[in-house]
C-alpha cells in the first residue's frame, strides 16, 4: 500500500532505551514539532502520490491530550476525507488521557468521532513485563496496553498488533508476547494483522548491543503464522530486515510488505536505510512467485498488478521522500520544523 508516517513532534516524556527519535522536553535543541498547516502539506503530498492511508506518529509530548488529537483529525478528515487515519496506539491515549484527565475509553471516543479509523497499534514493544521494563520503563505495562486495544475493538476502532524483536528478549517472552495478543484476540476479533519488526541499533541507549538475526526474525514470521490462527494477515517489515529478507517472509508465513512509506523519520533514525519504490516492491513479490497487489488499510485489494506490461509507472513512489532522518534526505524545501521552545 501507499501511505506516509506524518511524525507531529519529537518532543517525548516516556524516553524509551530503544527510541532514536525521541527528544526530552528541555531539550529545546533537538525538539521539535510540526504544525497544522505543514501537516495538512504533508497530506497533501500524500494524496497527490496516491496515498490512502495517513500514520500520524510522534512522541508522548507532554501538552498533547485528546483535544490536540481532536483537532488535527478533525482538520485532516475536513481537508482529505479519503485519507484514513491509521495512527496511534495504546500508549499515545494512555499519555493523551492522563493530559487531558479523561479516561481511555473517552479518549477514544473522542479521537475516533474526529476522525481517526484504525489503531496502528504503536508501543506494543514487547508485552510481557520483564522486556517492557528493561526497554520502555515509563510506558504502561503489557497488559494495560492490551485492555486499551480492548476497550478499542469494543468500541468498534480496530488495530493491527506489532511487536519490537532484539532488545535482548528471549525466545519464551517473544511465545509470551504473542500469546497475549491471541488471547486478547479470541476475545475481541479487532486485531486485523500482526507486524514484527526489529529494533534498530544506532543512535539510542541500548547501542545495538543486541540485535535480532535474519534467521530469528523470519522463524518468527513463521510461528505467528502457525500460532497466532485468529489472526489474518502476517506482515514482513522489509523496512527493518531489508527488500530482501522481506521477500523471504513471504514464503516464510507473510502475506503482506506493508507500504511504500513517502515519509518515515522514526526506525530511519535508527538506522533503518532500507528504501524502495513502487515497481521494486512489485518485482519483489513476483519474483517470490506470489501476485502483487495494492491494498487499502482494511486489506482489499485496490489494485492486482497481474501483468508486467502494466505496472504503474509513477516514478515519484519513492519511500522517505520527506525523510528529516537520513542524511540527504529529500525534505520538500517548505516543509519546516518548528522549534518547539
Ligand atoms: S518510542 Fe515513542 S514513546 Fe518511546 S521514546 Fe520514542 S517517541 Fe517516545
């Protein structure tokens, strides 16, 4: 699919050892925050590239509650009402909630009347207590981040469900992770996919001192195939493994590279370098003998490129076309951060 991750602010209180992409709120040098006129140019951009879905995706900032929420989808979905927003997780209606001292189930009410669709399912990380602690000690627990997702599905806003592999996790919390979510899952039904994806090593505090290997990460795929049976679709992060890796997955339980993403800021901060374009990622999956195609956020197929001969030939889906992250990157010369103090 074609979307864009529009980072709102970098300016974050939770201060994860694996996030690259965070700034603390005094620090006024690195902080920053976009503001509603560069974000609606953003989406601008995205729908004149084809674009359908929107990741609104940025730090727990410590004056965002709901209403700010509130008003930005309100003012994307007024401007671009065929963008979906598919942003979000748990842990951004833990913080917006606490701002704003209104419970989770009115954050989501609220955010989802302004216009958000569907939970990207940020900050899963990992669930189970032991690695959630040693990586992200100032977000809620795993199962507080479930019971979110929860009251969400309840509520008829559906999520995907993702997990963060190589922060020095083991293989019995990687099984304990994804058993949590079937359980959630065979009570709720709103999980539509599962994403793994690998911590990236630069630029943070665990310094890539730990890192998972190709080979875990594909029999990863593998056995959330197998075990997570109530979820449909398995997505390979070609974003993190690399185009090649991604090929791999989907033979190895994949059904989906997820998106061509004309911006990403955050794992590229990271260290993750790995671009493509539109006719790449089409090559790729034929070439791994499976049918490409074009996906909306809810999974239909928009578009089965069955013939070569008739591949789309807009060479401006590029990913990270408005990349901040990656050094020459290709930021639109207009699109400015705002300093945030
Ligand atoms: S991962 Fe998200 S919550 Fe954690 S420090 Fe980075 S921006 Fe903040």
């Amino acid at each position: 699919m074609r979307c864009a991750n529009i980072n709102y602010t970098n300016v974050c209180v939770t201060a994860c050892k694996f996030c690259a992409f965070y700034a603390a709120p005094k620090d006024a040098k690195k902080g920053w925050s976009r503001d509603l006129d560069d974000i609606l140019r953003r989406c601008a951009e995205t729908v004149e590239l084809g674009g359908t879905q929107i990741m609104f995706q940025g730090g727990h900032h410590p004056e965002y509650g709901v209403e700010y929420y509130e008003e930005h989808f309100s003012a994307i979905k007024a401007a671009f009402p065929q963008l979906v927003i598919h942003s979000l997780g748990a842990s951004e209606v833990e913080h917006m909630a606490k701002i704003s001292g209104v419970s989770a189930e009115e954050a989501i009410r609220r955010i989802h009347a302004a216009g958000l669709d569907s939970f990207a399912g940020a900050g899963a990380e990992l669930l189970p207590e032991r690695p959630r602690k040693a990586i992200a000690p100032l977000k809620e627990s795993g199962e507080r981040w479930l019971e979110i997702m929860e009251i969400a599905h309840r509520l008829g806003v559906e999520s995907t469900s993702t997990m963060l592999m190589g922060t020095g996790e083991t293989n019995a919390e990687r099984i304990e992770h994804i058993a949590m979510i079937r359980d959630t899952q065979d009570r709720t039904g709103g999980f539509r996919a599962f994403i793994p994806y690998t911590y990236q090593p630069e630029n943070n505090h665990l310094k890539g001192r730990t890192q998972a290997t190709i080979f875990e990460y594909l029999r990863m795929i593998a056995v959330a195939r197998l075990f997570l049976d109530n979820i449909a679709h398995i997505q390979g992060s070609w974003l993190t493994v690399g185009k090649e890796a991604g090929q791999l997955s989907l033979h190895f339980g994949a059904d989906d590279l997820g998106s061509i993403m004309l911006e990403e800021n955050v794992v590229s901060s990271a260290g993750a370098k790995h671009r493509s374009n539109r006719q790449e990622i089409i090559d790729l999956i034929r070439k791994a003998g499976r049918t490409p195609a074009q996906r909306a956020t809810t999974y239909e197929h928009l578009l089965v490129h069955e013939d070569p001969a008739n591949d789309p030939a807009d060479e401006r889906v590029v990913s990270h076309i408005s990349s901040t992250a990656i050094e020459g990157g290709t930021a639109h010369p207009e699109l400015k951060l705002i300093a945030t103090n």
